[in-house]
C-alpha cells in the first residue's frame, strides 16, 4: 500500500507539472499583488487623514476575520460574473485561476498592510522630522526615508510570510483549481494510491517550506550580526 | 446582475426531509464550528506544552524530538495534514485500531479527526511560544528552584510553567481566534461546521450570496466574541511588572 508507484508518478508528471504551475503563479500573484496592496492600506493608515484610516481598518479588521475557505469561495462566486459583467466574459481565461489570485492578493493585502505598518510605526519619528526639516514632501518622506528603511527592518517577517501564503495556497482545493495538491490527490484517487500520494505531497511541501524557512533565519542571523 | 435574492429560503424546511430550516442547518454548523476550536485548542495547549517542556528541558534528544515535531506540523500545509489524518494515519495503525477507527459513525469520525489535525497543527506553534516563554525566564528561577532542593519536573511545574504561561497568555488567546478560522479547512474532509453549510446550502437552495452573507457573518461575530473573550481573560490574569505592556 505504501509502496510509491513511480511509474505512475512518471506517467502522471504533466498532471503534476502544471499543477505545480498553478501553484507558483497563484504564490506569486498572491505575494507580489499583496505587498503593493499592503504598502497602499499601510501608507493609508499612518496618514493623517481620517477617512483613509479607517478605510484600512476596516479592510484589514474585515478580512482577517473571516477564514480563507470562505473568502476563496466568495471570490469564487463574485470573480465570474464581476468578468461577464464588466469584461465580457473570454472562454480562454480560467476563472478559477483568476478567482483564486484575486482572493489571495485581496486577503495578502490585509496581512502585509499590518506587517508594513509596524514596520513603519518601528521606525523613531526623528525620522519623519528631519525629512520634513531637509523640506521633503510626505511622498517623497515615505519614498526615499521611511519604506527602504522600514522593508529593511520586516524582511525576515515578510519572508516567513510568503511560506504561509505558499503553504495556504493549497487551500485552492476549495474551489477544484487544479493546484499541485489536487492534482496530487486526483491522481492518487484514479490510481488507488491516495496514501503514499498523499505522504509525496506531505513530504514535498516539508522540503521546500523547511528549506526556505531555514534560509530565512540564515538571513535573520545575518542581518543581526 | 441578474441575481433574485430570496432570504425567504433559509426560513424553509430542508430538502432532505429532516425537521430542520436552513437556518437552522447554519446555526447548527456554527455550534460545530465552536465545539471543534474549543476542543482542538484544548488538545493544542496540552500537546504544545508537552512538546514545549520536551525543547526547554535541558537534554539534546528532547529538544531534537522537539524541534522535528515543530518542523513537520508547521512546514506541511492545513489542508495536507487533514487529509494525512483521515486517510493515511488509520492505515497506518495496527488493522485492529484501523477497523475500529472505520466503525465509528462517519460525522464523529470526522469531527474527531478535524480535532487532531487543528489540535497538533496549532501545538506546534504553541510549542514555540512556550519554549520561549521559558527561555525568557532569568536564569536565576532554575537555580533558585535547585538551592531549594526542587526536582527538575517540580521545578518546570511549579516555577517555570506558571510564569511562562502568564507572559504568553496574549498569544495563546490569539492563536484561539486562529484556530476558529482554520476550522473551516475541516469542510475538505466533509465536516458539515460553518463553511461546510455554506457549501451544502448552495447546493440545496441554489441561493449562494444568502447563505454566504448569513455565514460569513457568524463567522465575524463568534469573531467579536473570541476577541471580547480574550481581553477579558487578560485582564483578570494580568499581573503588575509581568505582562510587558
């Protein structure tokens, strides 16, 4: 029963192969996509004006709170006909691929935005007042002073959280995109061979995400020293 | 959007003929939802605090046992280690414990397994935050315990644990409301909690958006509730000088 049948892993190597496809792009989407959205709800937040702030709050406090499966079903409902509405629906798209990175980007947002934020609050107000004194404007105080430092400083935070987002973008199961775990547990149900499928998938996420984390306190230590 | 809303439709007896409304169904899921983040963050604490005790006590295979435990549970995907729970591990058993696993009714058998794999998922990051917590302890506390003529348990059960646990009280109330979301991962394995009856009512009343909004925001409120939980535990367990801020 445990014996890994590795003919057939051979013979099913494009299922896998575009489901590890599936998985890099919704990753990457998902981290690229939400340190942009995240910069903007933190530079939202420690604004001065009112509304922003709490524009940001609400975001952040609203989707933090509900759970992932609920928010990749929900874009998995909205994303179709928001596209057939507004974009006339092409055939060539696959809506579940776009509906899983819309989720994700939107939910990273939240989560980078907190982590930027505390980046920024991190840093000493002098900072902010000797911008203002060499007669910098708020942008190019957030540009060229506060974000390269504050990144500097959330580095390794930022990093441990691209493993979570790598790790829960398996989550896609939800919504039958076919990522590298679903296909794993596809081909492990057509050929009788879910359990020692399922240990590969384990075994293989272990792997990378050991690996990467160990990479990111290599960093961390370096960083300190 | 063509979209006729018809709230109605929760208020209606249920398809399957079960003396239930789809409301209820929902209410239902929600008490689910509860019963499995309270019971999988009990098993959470303990397996956390067993592993927790194993990396700080000052022997090298304890701590390696340790950190491998770490290491798995938090480098393998939620999703990966519900499945790994429900269709590999009772093949793994002995055939005797396997069969009896499969004798159970399906929903409890679910249910428990949901529990298992939250409870050690969650364990390993409670592990880490006691084993800090009593790193951050001064030495002096384990010495002192020592000159007293404490044993190395009475001194991890009497001196180090009772502190460590009332500086990590914030994060371990927090990782509460991070097991009340994964539950919803527990729907994969077909535990009928919150988004398990999302799911199900959009297969039963073709009304997604009304049983979405109604779940989602059972989901925002036992949310409110965790968070009203947590600040007053804090505050009835805060100690001056111990808390940090």
């Amino acid at each position: 029963m445990f014996a890994l049948d590795w003919d057939s892993i051979v013979a099913a190597r494009n299922v896998i192969g575009a489901g590890v496809a599936v998985t890099l792009q919704v990753t990457l989407v998902a981290i690229a996509g939400g340190i942009v959205g995240g910069a903007v709800l933190a530079i939202c937040a420690v604004s001065g004006r009112r509304s922003l702030q709490l524009f940001a709050k609400f975001y952040v406090a609203l989707f933090r709170a509900v759970p992932l499966v609920m928010l990749l079903l929900w874009f998995f409902l909205i994303v179709p006909q928001v596209l057939r509405t507004f974009f006339g629906l092409s055939p060539s798209i696959d809506i579940r691929l776009v509906s899983a990175m819309v989720a994700f980007v939107l939910l990273e947002s939240a989560f980078f935005a907190e982590i930027i934020r505390a980046g920024i609050l991190g840093l000493s107000k002098g900072q902010f007042e000797a911008a203002a004194a060499l007669g910098m404007t708020r942008y190019q105080t957030m540009r060229l002073v506060i974000l390269p430092q504050a990144f500097r400083a959330m580095l390794p935070i930022m990093l441990t959280q691209c493993i979570v987002i790598f790790q829960d973008t398996s989550l896609v199961y939800v919504i039958s995109l076919g990522d590298f775990f679903r296909n794993t547990v596809s081909i492990g149900e057509r050929d009788g061979t879910l359990v020692p499928m399922l240990l590969l998938a384990g075994a293989a996420y272990w792997a990378i995400c050991s690996g990467l984390s160990g990479l990111v306190r290599v960093l961390q230590n370096r960083a300190a020293a | 959007m063509g979209y006729n809303w018809n709230w109605g439709v929760l208020l209606q007896p249920v398809a399957t003929g079960e003396a239930a409304t789809y409301l209820g169904w929902i209410l239902h899921g929600l008490l689910l939802t509860a019963a499995l983040t309270l019971s999988a963050w009990l098993l959470a604490l303990f397996v956390g605090t067993a592993f927790g005790i194993l990396r700080a006590w000052p022997s090298r295979l304890c701590d390696a046992v340790g950190a491998t435990y770490v290491s798995l549970f938090r480098n393998v995907p939620l999703i990966v280690q519900f499945f790994i729970w429900f269709f590999v591990v009772p093949e793994v058993l002995p055939t005797a414990v396997g069969d009896w696993i499969k004798s159970i009714t399906p929903s409890t058998q679910v249910f428990i397994v949901s529990v298992l794999a939250l409870g050690f998922f969650t364990g390993a990051r409670i592990c880490e935050q006691v084993r800090a917590g009593i790193a951050a302890l001064p030495d002096g506390q384990v010495q002192a315990a020592q000159a007293l003529g404490l044993t190395r348990l009475q001194t991890f059960r009497l001196v180090l644990l009772p502190q460590c646990f009332r500086r990590i009280l914030p994060p371990l109330t927090s990782e509460f409301l991070i097991i009340s979301k994964n539950s919803a991962v527990a729907s994969t394995i077909g535990l009928l909690e919150l988004s398990g009856q999302a799911r199900q009512l959009v297969d039963f009343t073709a009304q997604p958006y009304e049983s979405f909004i109604v779940v989602t925001l059972a989901y925002i409120g036992l949310n409110v509730v965790i968070l009203r939980l947590m600040e007053w535990i804090q505050r009835r367990s805060r100690l001056p000088g111990m808390m940090g801020a």
